[in-house]
C-alpha cells in the first residue's frame, strides 16, 4: 500500500464489501488468515508451487465430476450442479425432504452417523440445502458417496 492512511481506506472499504454483505464479516472465520493459509498461499504461487497447485486442481475437478455425477445418478430428489472455482458443493435435498417427510436435519444426521461430515447449508443461504467438502482423496469421496447411497438417500 502506499501510505497508511491508504491502506486503512482501502481495508475500511474491503471489510465494508463483507459487512454489507451481511453473512460474512466480522463474525465468522473466514475473513481471517492463519499461518497455514499464509504459507499455502505463498507456495501456490511461486513456481515450484505451480506444479503442485496444476495437480491439485486436476483432483478437486476429478472429485467434483465424480461426485456431482453420482448424486444426480443415485439420490432420488437431490439436484447439485458441477461447482465453479470451488471444492465445495451444495445438495438441494428440497424434493428429496418433500418425497420422503424427512426434515433437513434428519438427513444431516442420519450423514453423520455414517461417518461423512458435511455441513447444514442454511447458513450459507440454501434453505435445504447441505454443504459438502471435497477436498479428499479420491478414495474417500468414493467411500462417502456409497455409504451416502447405502445409508442416508436409500428410499
């Protein structure tokens, strides 16, 4: 930045952009940096990083292909579309909820018993929908998927 009062401006318009934002801001997380994210962020971006980052990418899509595929395959009543610049999915359980009676939290759990951790996705704006990481191994995005199918979406 150029000078201080420069960057305080431009920090006081940044942090604006989430406090307007409403439900990202001062209170959560992820506005913040840690010293793993500052030193992943460092590696990326260099040129022994680029290698790593090229094939970093090549399995978040592979995972999300694989995933999003499965899931309009499999689980009747579950839409979810190929995520854009993410590793991060949102399961839109609507018609599933509707089909079956069960409620969203009902389906979070019945996830959690079988071991695949995910998150409730009202938080993040979807009304029924749940958040899903898949930054993992192929082989466990496998694992989660079937036991998904076997257990939790089986109707």
């Amino acid at each position: 930045m150029k000078s201080p009062e420069h960057h305080r401006r431009y920090y006081d318009e940044f942090q604006g952009i989430f406090i307007h934002a409403g439900s990202f801001g001062y209170n959560t997380h992820y506005n913040e940096q840690n010293v793993l994210s500052m030193h992943a962020l460092i590696g990326a971006y260099n040129e022994v990083g680029a290698e790593w980052v090229g094939e970093l990418l090549q399995v978040l899509e592979e995972n999300c292909r694989y995933t999003c595929d499965y899931i309009n395959k499999y689980f009747d009543g579950v839409e979810v579309t190929m995520p854009d610049g993410t590793y991060m999915i949102f399961l839109d359980c609507s018609k599933y909820c509707a089909r079956t009676g069960k409620t969203l939290d009902e389906v979070i759990k019945a996830g959690w018993d079988v071991g695949v951790g995910w998150q409730d996705g009202r938080r993040f704006h979807g009304p029924c929908h749940i958040r899903m990481n898949l930054a993992s191994p192929y082989s466990r995005i496998q694992e989660a998927c079937d036991r998904l199918h076997k257990y939790v979406f089986n109707d």
